[in-house]
C-alpha cells in the first residue's frame, strides 16, 4: 500500500487520541498531513511537535495559541490535496461541513462523528455520490457489520447491534432519573468523550447508531434491532436472506475499528491490539432494551423512523441537554423529557438540503434551551 496522507478531526479528543497511537504502529503506510482541535492548545502543540503535520488549526480556539482559528479549519484540513482520508472525529454537529466538504472533494471519510450522518444522511450520500468519496464507519458496531458483510451487501437481511447497556442497565428508573454526572460518565467497558459517555447511559446513543446504521447499509428501520450485551465483546450480528448469520468479536478497543476504517477492505498487521481470547472472555450474555430506563433510545428511533429532518432535530435536543446536564444544571432524567417535548414541537419536513438542516437543528436549540431556561 502507497503511503496515504491523514487528516484526523478532532485529534485532541479521545478517538483522535486512539487513531494517533494506531498511526504511532503505522508509520510505513499513513503520513499525518493535518490535526484539528477544538480549543485544547497545548494538547495539539504536543501532537503538532511529534508529528509535524503540513497543517493545524483550533476550531474553537481565540487566536492567542498561534494555530489558525475558526470553525473553517476543519473544512480547510479535509479538502486538502496531500489527504487522502479524513478521519472526523469531531463531537456532535459541528463534524457535519467537514464530512460533506471532504467527501465532495473525494477522500475517504472515516467517520467517527456519527452525528454527520444522524442529521443528513441523505445529503452525505448525495456529497458522496458527486465528489466519489466515501464514508467508512469508526463506530465498532458498524465497523464489526461492514467487516461481516464483506461483498454480500445485497444480501443482508437484517443487522442486530450490541449496546453494553451503560452504568445503568440494572437500575430501577427512579433511581436512573436523579443519577449524578460522575455516575453518568462512569461506562463499564469503554472509556470515552463525555457526550457519548452520557449518550451511552440514557442509550440515545444506540439511536443514533440506529439511524447511522439505517443510511450506512440502506436497511428499513424494522430490519435493525439493538440488543444489550454487558461484556461489549461481540459489536454486531448480520443476518443474510437464508439465515445465516455472521457476527464480529473483540475485546472493547476503538484502535481497531480506527485501524480498519484506514485500511478497509484490506487489512494490515499490527501487534498492538489485543488479541482475543474466549476463555478470558467468559460468558457472553444477551438482553432486550428496558423500555422504562431508556426513553432516549426509543424517542431516537422514532426520529429516525419519521425521517427527514426530525433525526437532526433529535440530534440537537440531546446535544443542549447533555450539555446541560454535563454543566450540572439539569436531572438525568430530564434529558429525555426535554428530547421529548422538542421532538413533540416538530413537524418533520423533507432535509432537502443543507440549510434545511441547519434550520431544523438551531430550531430544536432554541426549543430546547427554552426548556431549560438557558438564554440563546
Ligand atoms: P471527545 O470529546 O473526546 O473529542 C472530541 C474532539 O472534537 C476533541 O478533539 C475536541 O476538541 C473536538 N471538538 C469539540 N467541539 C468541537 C467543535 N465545536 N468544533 C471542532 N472540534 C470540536 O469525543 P470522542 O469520544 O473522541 O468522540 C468523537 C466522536 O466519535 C463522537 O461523534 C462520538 O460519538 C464518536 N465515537 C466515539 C467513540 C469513543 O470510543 N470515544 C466510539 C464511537 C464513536
Ligand atoms: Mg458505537
């Protein structure tokens, strides 16, 4: 394999942070031509000093820390020509331009901003579509499915997703609806940003995996079912028109879902990752989604199920409310009802493009703060 230039989003955050130490083993085949940031100077002067990318920037940075600054930055890192794959590994919404800006220019996104796809599916296929680009998913689920459907993609039946269930999958829901933010952000089998740490416990963020499935393999909303799997070993089944069924096992790491969005549809060989191991494994168990604890998660898939521009509005809801909630102004359980009550407000229309998108999703914002009495 020729050497391919990456450009890594959101590099300072925790699957930038992953991709680096895959990259550290790789040396030979990919080449760090560019680092974003959000507003973490000193962590992307670390990166910058070791890898000397072509290109820096801080998206959300104030121009005193000698990095290029704004929101541009991104777009500016993925259309580069010395890049051959973005990875996005930006949190929430603000991946979106960057995801459609560099599959219109041709690269590989390797995305592990779910939130891209969740708010305009369409139109990322559309980008993909006009600039021959192409997304390849980061997220483990989607990863372990397009790593078992290999050529026999037309020949899918139905996707089934694992969910660890979160810190609160044996909680009784009075208990779940005071939980604190350190018992929030403490997931029992993966080590995350807190946005989806938080995602992970009130399970919004199986829905969004959900909707990210449905636009990723073109399957209809009742061909893909969730079921929770505590030990997080086995990411995803597909099941094929006869019966069959394939599915992918692993202890948890993002470093190898990260590797192979780099190398699919071959792969490379590389003795950091752990090696899988039944024994130590254990005993594998398997469970349906609690409807009482995990509001979120239903809500979403009915976001996604509606369609158009009703999964944007659900992406915005949860983002102001996990942001809420992460500030210490907000119960747990209010994230789902604050979802909820925006969600009841919309009326979906078509996402047509990507303006009607922005609207649907700063409208949900507004809506959504209203509820929480935060000023816009
Ligand atoms: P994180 O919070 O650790 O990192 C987010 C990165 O984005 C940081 O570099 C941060 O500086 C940057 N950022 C934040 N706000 C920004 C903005 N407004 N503009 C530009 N950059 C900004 O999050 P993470 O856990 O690494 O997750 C990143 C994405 O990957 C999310 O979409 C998440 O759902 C997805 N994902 C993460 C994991 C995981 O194991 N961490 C697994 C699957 C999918
Ligand atoms: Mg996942």
């Amino acid at each position: 394999m020729a050497q391919r230039g990456v450009a890594i989003l959101g590099s300072t955050g925790s699957i930038g942070e992953s991709a680096l130490a895959v990259l550290r083993r790789q040396r030979d085949h990919f080449t760090v031509v560019a680092l974003t940031g959000g507003r973490n100077a000193e962590r992307l002067s670390a990166q910058v000093a070791e890898w000397k990318p072509a290109f820096a920037g801080l998206a959300e940075g104030n121009g005193r820390e000698g990095f290029p600054v704004g929101p541009e930055v991104l777009v500016e890192a993925a259309t580069r020509s010395d890049v051959d794959i973005v990875l996005n590994a930006v949190v929430g919404a603000a991946g979106l331009d960057a995801t459609l800006a560099a599959l219109r220019a041709g690269k590989r996104v390797a995305l592990a901003n779910k939130e891209s796809l969740v708010m305009a599916g369409e139109l990322v296929a559309e980008a993909a579509r006009e600039g021959g680009g192409e997304v390849v998913p980061v997220d483990s689920e989607h990863s372990a499915v397009l790593q078992c459907v290999g050529a026999q993609g037309r020949e899918l039946a139905r996707l089934i997703i694992t969910a660890s269930g979160g810190p609160f999958r044996t909680w009784d829901p009075a208990r779940v609806a005071e939980a604190t933010v350190d018992q929030a952000l403490h997931h029992p089998t993966w080590k995350m940003g807190s946005k989806i740490t938080v995602d992970s416990a009130t399970m919004a963020n199986k829905a969004l995996e959900v909707i990210e499935a449905h636009f990723l393999f073109g399957l209809p909303y009742d061909r893909l079912d969730v079921v929770v799997h505590p030990q997080s070993i086995v990411h995803a089944f597909a099941e094929f028109w006869d019966g069959s069924v394939i599915a992918q096992v692993g202890f948890p790491t993002m470093e190898l879902p990260i590797l192979y969005a780099l190398t699919h549809p071959t792969r490379l060989p590389d003795q950091g990752i752990r090696r899988y191991d039944p024994v130590a494994a254990g005993s594998l168990t398997f469970e349906p989604v609690r409807s009482d604890v995990f509001r979120a998660f239903h809500l979403g898939v009915e976001a996604g199920r509606a369609g158009g521009t009703a999964p944007a509005v659900f992406n915005a809801a949860n983002e102001e409310a996990v942001a809420a909630f992460l500030a210490g102004g907000l119960r747990f359980g209010r994230i789902s009802e604050v979802i909820d009550a925006v969600l009841s407000q919309h009326v979906p229309g078509p996402a047509r493009d990507v303006e009607t998108v922005r609207a649907a999703d700063r409208w949900a914002r507004v809506e959504a703060r209203s509820l929480l009495g935060i000023p816009c």
